[in-house]
C-alpha cells in the first residue's frame, strides 16, 4: 500500500465519471468540500491484506496525534503504484481502514471515480508524508529495533537537580526561578516528546540565508547544503577537528556501512538506542553506521597496546552518521537522520585514568562551543549515571558540576541498562522549548571486552580498556541550528543577528557608488583578499541604498560604500552593522580589527562568485 498524507486547510472535489465498472454507485454526485482535516492519497496493491489496512491506519491515526487532527479524508489513488489490487480487494480494505478510524471523523471519497479536486496543504514541516505499507513491514520495524530503544521507556531512573556545591534536589523542590531552560530541559527529557508542532525558527532562517533546506528527492532529514551552508560547515568541521588534534586525538576514517551479522555489531546494537538504515547486497545484510564507535573499536582490536599508551585517542569527522529518527521529530537542522558527527574515543586503563580524563575533555568541549558563539549561558547541563558509579565515584561527579558552574539535571538508574556508566551532555534549549544535545561524553565499561581489545598492563596481563565516547561539538548541523535560533532571539528581542565573524560567508561588502570606481573595488577587493578576508562586490546597477539594505539582510559585517570621497582617501570608511556607526579607520587597523575576531580560527575563500552581477539568484 502506498500513501501520501497531507495536512490540508481544504480540500474540494468533484466526481466527473466512473472510470471502472466497479466504481461505487453515488446518485447525486456533487463537489465535497472538507477543511482543517488530514487527507490521505492511498493506493492498494496487489498482496496487500487486512493486516496491511491495520498497519497503514494504525500509522496515519499515529501521525495525525501528534499534528492535533481528528478529521480524516481516505482518497482512492490509483497513480500512486503500477501495481493495483483488484478493485474488490480494494474497496474492501478502504472500508476497513475507515470502520478502524471510527474515533476519529472519517470519510473517503468515491471510489473508481475521476474526480476534480483543489487543496491548500498547510506549511509546516509535518503536513506532508509518504509511507509504504506492506505485509512485513510492522515485523520488520520489529525485528530492526534494538533492545536498548525498546527497553528506553521501561528504565527506572530517579531525577534530580545537583547545584555546584553538589547539593541533590528533588525536581519538584528546585527553585526554577533563575534558571528557566533548566526546567524547560528537565520537562523536556523527563516527559520524552521528542515530536514538534510547529517549526524553530531557524528553519525559516536557514531558507533566507542560503544555508540549507528540506531534500525533497531524498528521505527525510537528509538536507542540502547551499554554498554558504557549505562554508559555514566546513570552517565548523575544520575548527573541531584541529581542536581534537591538538587534544591529542589521531585522526582516521571507517565505512559508513557494517555486516549487520557480525557478532559484536549485533552485540552493541542492542545496547545502543537507535535506529538504523539497513541494505541487502549480495545475501548480505549490511546497516548505515549509527557513530563512528565500532569502525574505530575494530581498528583498536588491531593494535597492540601497552598501558604506557593510554589513553590513546581515536578520532573521525563522520560524514556522515545515519538514525532513521521517527518523522514527527525531524525539522530543519535540529533533527536530522543523516548528520556529521565529531566522534573522539580515548582508550583508557582503568576507571581512575577514565574519570581524570574525561574532565579534560570536559574542558575542551566548554572551550569548543564558546569559540564557536554558544557560551555557557546558551545551554544547560545534563548529567547520568548509575547509582553504583555514582556511590564509588561521587566527588568526580561534583566537580564536573562545579566546573558546569549552574545547577544540572540529574538522572539516575538504579541499575546499568546501556554500555555506559556515566554520561553527560550540552542541551541547547530553543524557543519552543525542545533541548537538543551539543556536547556530550560518556564512559564505556562494555566495548573493550566486546570487541577484543587489549592493552598489556604494568603486571604485564592482558586487559581491556575502558573507553570515552566524547564529541566536544555534537553534530556540526545543530551547532548551525544553535547559531541561528540564538541569531533569531536576538532579532525578535532587538538586536541585530549576527555570526560570529570568521563563519560569516561575507565578512566585508564593497559597493561602487557608479562603474567610475569599478576599478579601484577591484584593486581593494583584491587587498583585503589576500589578507585572508571574504570580501565581495556588489556591481549590480541597483541604488546604493537597496544594495545596503540587502548586504543588512545578509548579516554582512563591514559594507564599504566607495564613491571620490573614498577613492582618495588614505583611510577606509566603514558601515559597521555591529554598532550601526559609520567610522574612519586605516587600511592596516580595519585588518587588525578583523584578525583580532578571527584569530586561531580556519579560514576559507569565497564560496560564491565575488561579484553579484555574477550570483544566481536562489529561489526560496
């Protein structure tokens, strides 16, 4: 069976003839208008069963909860599939799926009829889906889910505040006063709604700004990326990476798919909670990694270890990792199920080294996000752990608290469910009140002896190291989303949005007054470009004042008007967007100044023509 499901303000139909034999008798066929209701196309192929209609019905009833719709249009659609049931087959099954919504207002229009027929579908990110439905696709989803994201809702966990002075409180006694996202982040994770009702707003604002959007010819949550999404990325992904480098993180790269029959991928699936894309090729079942843990722990198997080099770090840049979260949760870049994951593993000897360690990267991870514009005000601290680590391991616990600085959510199991012990986390909490983890680590007590790695230690015995699970970013898409939701707070509270400067995709714009100082740009172009500065030309034959609007509009920092005033003067006269002034500054200042925002940062070209003459325009 295969659907294709709108959420409509209205439709309007009209039967104009029976197009089979079969067709359902209507006496007076007249045109049918419906609004505020959820319209399914359906068409219904041959093999398709009672328990195909359950499925499907099951499924819409599902999604149309989660958008708040209790009235249902079923529309036969035979244009949907090349392979029809019969159409006594299915008319029967139609009239099952709509006696199986009884709950709900539900209809369906004419079957075997040609009908004419208008709708307006609604614009959020959840009013279009398509689905098919077939006999063992509920027995497959089954078999494809692991043990750990089946057992998730059954964990007994205990919530609790921990101040900075390690003080526990129970949620309900914590005063939310001053700190607002921590309680919007402790509704958030203790509830578990990860579905949205309408879209962030940076979702409109990555549409704008020509940085990415919806695929439409891929599954959902795979995006695209425009060339100043692109650069933004790359300097995002450079950024990380060199900080992991530095660090001591050494560098590799793993397949992104895996033989889901190999006994220790089947081992660690059940312990992680994901779900996951999975191939057949050639007889053999393979699945789209997840993270970059088991390509680098199937290296580690490969080296031979001495406790003398622990911990030793392993690093990739996942380009990308794929979870096939639930569709309802998926918008814009918050969510996604193919995203780029900096994945940093440290092999350690023991839980002493692995506790000391974990807090230098706890350090590095603060450090990343502040100097990528999210500072410690943007995000709230989650921190879990089993009662047992908690009771031998209770003074780590408080300082990784006290170094946070705020009070953080606390949950803890009263018994070990996954492969971690201890794991901790930056949620960045938007406006719509959904948290979504930025940086985060965990300590792995599991995967050294799962997949065979040893290290040989002081008494020369072997012994499997304890392993770190840090990514000091989290996926480099949800540092962008996080950049743009704060760009869109400070745009509704007053403030100019702004990137921080050395991820801007144009940090200068000149502008000619006419072609008269068309050569001098250049040559100015030309000098600032070489100084390591994305700067363009806006050549177009617009007024000085339009063209000034629209480099506001792009976030462009610094606009240079040129005119004779300016071409003869030793000194350049800037439009600083940042303070709104017009100011006077030499040529060698205006570099320092920019340098001194950009400084210890990568640095990329251009990533689009540098006149605007040359640009097509992007239709959003």
């Amino acid at each position: 069976m295969r659907i294709l499901q709108l959420h409509c303000d209205s439709i309007e139909y009209t039967p104009t003839k029976k197009e089979i034999k079969s067709a359902e008798d209507i006496e007076n066929p007249k045109t049918q208008r419906l609004e505020e209701l959820v319209v399914v196309f359906v068409a219904i192929e041959e093999g398709d069963d009672s328990s195909v209609a359950q499925d499907a019905i099951s499924q819409i009833k599902n999604s149309m909860e989660k958008i708040g719709c209790k009235k249902l249009l079923l529309y036969p659609y035979a244009h949907l599939s090349s392979n029809l049931a019969k159409p006594s087959t299915a008319i029967s099954l139609l009239k099952e799926m709509e006696l199986s919504a009884s709950e709900l207002e539900v209809s369906h229009s004419p079957f075997g009829w040609t009908k004419s027929y208008k709708l307006q579908v609604k614009g959020h990110p959840l009013a279009e889906s398509s689905k098919i439905v077939t006999k063992d696709s509920s027995t497959q989803t089954e078999e494809l889910t692991s043990d750990a994201l089946k057992g998730e809702s059954k964990i007994r966990s205990i919530w609790k505040i921990m101040s900075p002075d390690g003080t526990l409180s129970n949620i309900g006694d914590f005063d939310f006063t001053n700190h607002k996202k921590l309680e919007s982040l402790a509704k958030y994770e203790s509830a578990k709604q990860r579905h949205v009702d309408e879209p962030p707003p940076h979702v409109a604002l990555m549409k704008k700004m020509g940085i990415a959007d919806y695929e439409p010819a891929s599954d959902s949550g795979n995006m695209r990326f425009y060339p100043n999404g692109r650069l933004i990325k790359s300097l995002i992904e450079r950024y990380v990476t060199d900080r992991v480098k530095e660090y001591g993180g050494y560098e590799v790269e793993t397949p992104i798919m895996y033989d889901s029959e190999h006994p220790s991928m089947v081992s660690y699936f059940n312990r992680f909670p994901a779900r996951q894309y999975n191939i057949d090729s050639e007889g053999k079942k393979l699945f789209l990694r997840f993270a970059a843990c088991f390509g680098q722990f199937l290296m580690a198997n490969q080296y031979q270890m001495s406790y003398k080099n622990l911990p030793y770090k392993l690093y990739e840049l996942t380009r990308y990792s794929f979870r096939r979260e639930q569709s309802g949760e998926l918008v814009g870049l918050r969510r996604l199920r193919a995203f780029t994951m900096p994945d940093c593993h440290a092999f350690c000897k023991d839980m002493e080294q692995a506790v000391e360690e974990i807090k230098v990267r706890f350090d590095l991870s603060q450090s990343v996000l502040t100097n990528l514009g999210i500072d410690e005000n943007d995000y709230d601290m989650a921190i879990r752990f089993t009662e047992d680590f908690y009771n031998e391991n209770k003074t780590a616990v408080e300082e990784l608290v006290k170094k946070h600085g705020k009070p953080v959510l606390v949950e803890m199991w009263t018994e070990k469910f996954f492969y971690f012990v201890l794991k901790w986390e930056f949620n960045f909490v938007d406006g719509l009140g959904k948290a979504s983890a930025l940086s985060t680590d965990q300590i792995d007590v599991e995967n050294g002896n799962r997949y065979g790695i040893e290290f040989i230690d002081e008494k020369n015995s072997p012994q499997h190291p304890i392993i770190l699970h840090n990514s000091p970013s989290g996926a480099i898409e949800r540092i962008i989303y996080a950049l743009l939701e704060k760009a869109a707070k400070d745009s509704k509270e007053g403030r100019k949005p702004q990137f921080p400067l050395w991820l801007a995709p144009t940090q200068v714009r000149i502008i000619p007054l006419n072609t008269e100082f068309d050569e001098f740009c250049k040559k100015l172009c030309e000098k600032l470009a070489v100084n390591n500065i994305r700067v363009d030309i806006d050549d177009r034959n617009e007024s000085i004042g339009k063209r000034i609007r629209e480099a506001e509009k792009e976030w462009i920092r610094y606009i240079l008007v040129i005119g004779q005033k300016e071409a003869n003067s030793q000194n350049l006269s800037i439009r600083d967007r940042k303070t709104g002034d017009v100011r006077e500054i030499s040529f060698d200042d205006f570099l320092n100044e920019i340098n001194e925002q950009t400084k210890g940062k990568p640095f990329t070209g251009l990533n689009l023509p540098k006149y605007l003459s040359k640009r097509p325009q992007l239709m959003v």
